[in-house]
C-alpha cells in the first residue's frame, strides 16, 4: 500500500452492539463481515443461523479486514493500544465458522493489508501462506509477512521491505510479483526464499502489479519513453507485449479471472477490456470518472464505482488513484457492463462507509485477494451508511435491472468467499 496511514482512530472504531441479520437469506456461498461493534461474523446460506467469530471487540480492540482463502480459511485482524503499545494480532479460522486461532502477533506495527496464495504449500497438503502487510510508523516502512498455517501451527517470515508495497501472487502459489518504492518490480520465490528476478523495466505510475490467474505472465506499467506517462505492458518469457501506450497516470487495471482479457483506466479515460492474446479492444465503459472496477467470477461482467452527487461537489472526472478524490466520495453508485454486449445497468446511489472508500481506493490491489462478487458471478456484496440505521452490509442483485438492494447486517465491511 501506499501510505503508512492508518491512524488508530481509523481504526478503533466506537463500540456498539452488533445487529443480527434479520434473516438468512439464499445466497451463494460464504459470507465474512465485520459488525458495528467490532466483532467478526460469518454467514453461509447452508446453515441456519449467523456464525458469530469474536465476542470480545471494544473500544481499544477492533477487528478488520476479514480475508477468505480459496481453500475456504478465513484469516482476520486486530490492531489496538496494548499497554501502551501498538500490537497487532493475526488470527486464522480453518473454514469461516470455528473461531480463529491466534496466528501471530507485533508490537510497533500497524496491520495494512492481506492476500492469501491461491494454493497450497509445495511441501505439505494442508499448508497454505498469508502474506501479510504491516506498517511501522517509526521507519515509515512497510513490510511484508509470510504466515505458514497448518492444520496444527503458524510460523512466520520476513519477506521483504518497501514503501510502496504492492504484491501479487502467481497460481501456482509458489511466487509473488512485487512492486516496491515505485522504483522496481521483482519476483519473489516463497520456498527458496529468494529475489529470483529483477524486471528490467522502470515503473510508471501505478499502483499493484498483477500475476495471471492462468500463467506466468504479468501486466505492470511501465515508465514511457517520454519519462512522464505509463504503458501497460504484458510480460511473458522475457518478452514485453504493451497493450496501451502513453498513458496518463495514475492507471489501474486488473486481469479477467479466465485470463483472456485486461481492463484498465487511466486518469483521463474510461474503462477498456483488451483481449490479452490479440490486443484488440473489446469493450469500454461508456463514461470517465471510474472510482473502481471489479470482474465478476466468469469474466462476463465488470462492476464498476462511479460518483452519484451532483456535478461539481466532487472533482470531475477525478481517477481513484488521486488522494482528493477518494476523500471526497460521498454519494456512489455501481455500474455494471457487460463486456460481449458494450451494455451497462447502473443502479441507485449509496454513501459508502470508510472501510469500502479503502477498499475502492486500492482496489486494484483488494480486487486480486477479497471478492465482492458472488461465487456464482450474481450478487454484489458492500457496505453503506443507511440514515438512522448506521453502516450496513448490503447485497445487490446485478441480474434484475431494475433491482435495489437488501441489507445482510449491520456492519462496516462484507467479503464474500471463493466458493459456492
């Protein structure tokens, strides 16, 4: 992540009790939330009653950012003033259901961020590593955490250091792609462990690489030969395929979870989808100003954040990469294209809570390691202030297109799982 941020008033949060949903509703797979007292949650449409993780969040220890592995493990986080002292703790639930067990714990280090490997371990079965992103507002660096959890222990690694910090993981689950200080672009091999290769171009202005989910080729942006603006650019064998030329920084873009497309935006256009084999252009969203973008799971569809308010209360056509427009957000609203069609379904505005503004403004990053998306490509899943009832997770069906959507819970942030 960028900035070393994370005040602890951002996250301490005020203590309250923690609303039920009123129903379990039909929904597809597993759903992880933080409530509005602190506390974590889950939700699965197979069993009968909301599953309740963490009974023990106040003012001085709140948890965030629930983080779903693919093999269904549910890691989540804590940072809070421990005699005195910055402490996180790290805490991992084998299937999202029985409470996590404490992982690993830090003092003088403020939790960031988490990406679980796409796959086990390459020596044990039921081996899985949490990549884990910390803060230490004394070197104003961040580093990077490798969690080995087992059926039975965690054990921990220093990966590395940098300020930026942005990390993708290849499919196999043996590699990270890694971008650091906006000044170089790495891979890194998890079982040696090694910086095995140094890519020999300049990092334009952007935020995190991304490995396919497919392949061993990588989309990055590259500094252009002008030294002022960005292309984007697929590696592959040594060999570098830029897709999009010139462009105006900061950009964002995201592999097709099918790996046959790209989407991106810069800082003056609108989303484009590029066939990743031919280069062709395929689709692009019909306005600028794009906050963030999501694919869904079968590569058919782009969820798209646009501003709701009125013109001119919020800068136009501002890219989420830009501080001032991400603290601006108030009223927001989903969008979503279809990429065979060029159509798009727009739905209603939202103010979001300041766990989904951090969320969309390093989605780039968030849309590789937490889904909002369901499983089955259908529902959206975020999190809202809704008048009187405070912060809520909502769940939005993108296949009625004249639909509104429907609150799960109180709470400050919704992930759904991999899996159905």
């Amino acid at each position: 992540m960028r900035r070393i941020c994370l005040c602890l008033s951002f996250l301490l949060f005020t203590a309250q009790v923690a609303a039920q949903p009123t129903a379990i509703l039909d929904l597809p797979g597993s759903i992880a939330y933080i409530g509005i007292d602190g506390n974590v949650y889950s939700i699965d449409s197979q069993r009968t009653d909301t599953t309740v993780l963490t009974d023990d969040a106040n003012l001085e220890k709140q948890y965030v950012w629930p983080t779903w592995s693919t093999d269904g493990r549910l890691a989540y986080f804590q940072t809070g003033l421990m005699n005195n002292q910055i402490e996180t703790n790290v805490y991992i639930s084998s299937d999202g259901h029985q409470p996590g067990n404490l992982a690993y714990t830090v003092t003088g280090e403020i939790f960031t961020y988490a990406y679980w490997s796409p796959q086990n371990c390459v020596d044990e079965s039921n081996c899985r590593n949490l990549a884990v992103l910390l803060s230490n507002p004394r070197d104003q660096l961040f580093s990077v955490r490798l969690i080995r959890n087992t059926q039975h222990h965690s054990e921990q690694m220093l990966a590395g250091l940098g300020a930026p910090f942005y990390y993708s993981w290849s499919p196999d689950g043996l590699r990270m792609l890694w971008q650091r200080n906006d000044e170089r672009v790495d891979v890194f091999r998890t079982d040696t462990p090694e910086v095995i290769d140094i890519l020999p171009f300049k990092p334009g202005r952007f935020q995190s690489p991304a490995w396919s989910p497919i392949d061993d080729r990588w989309l990055i942006g590259s500094l252009a030969t002008d030294s002022r603006s960005t292309d984007l650019v697929i590696i592959a064998n040594g060999e570098a395929q830029r897709l999009a030329e010139q462009l105006a920084g900061p950009i964002s873009f995201s592999w097709s979870p099918n790996g046959d497309y790209a989407a991106y935006m810069d800082a003056n256009g609108p989303i484009f989808v590029i066939d990743t084999y031919t280069g062709e252009t395929i689709s692009r969203a019909p306005v600028n100003g794009v906050y963030a973008f999501f694919w869904s799971p079968d590569s058919n569809h782009i969820a798209y954040i646009t501003s709701a308010t009125a013109p001119g209360s919020l800068i136009a056509g501002a890219n989420a990469k830009t501080d001032a427009a991400v603290q601006n957000i108030t009223r927001i609203a989903w969008s979503i294209l279809d990429i065979k069609t060029d159509s798009v379904h727009s739905y209603g505005a939202f103010q979001p809570t300041n766990e989904m503004i951090y969320l969309l403004s390093f989605f780039d990053q968030f849309a590789q390691s937490h889904h909002v998306w369901s499983p089955d490509s259908r529902f959206l899943i975020y999190s809202e202030i809704a008048g009187e009832q405070g912060p809520i997770v909502s769940v939005l069906d993108t296949t009625q297109p004249d639909t509104v959507p429907f609150s799960i819970a109180q709470g400050v942030i919704g992930i759904w799982n991999f899996n159905l």
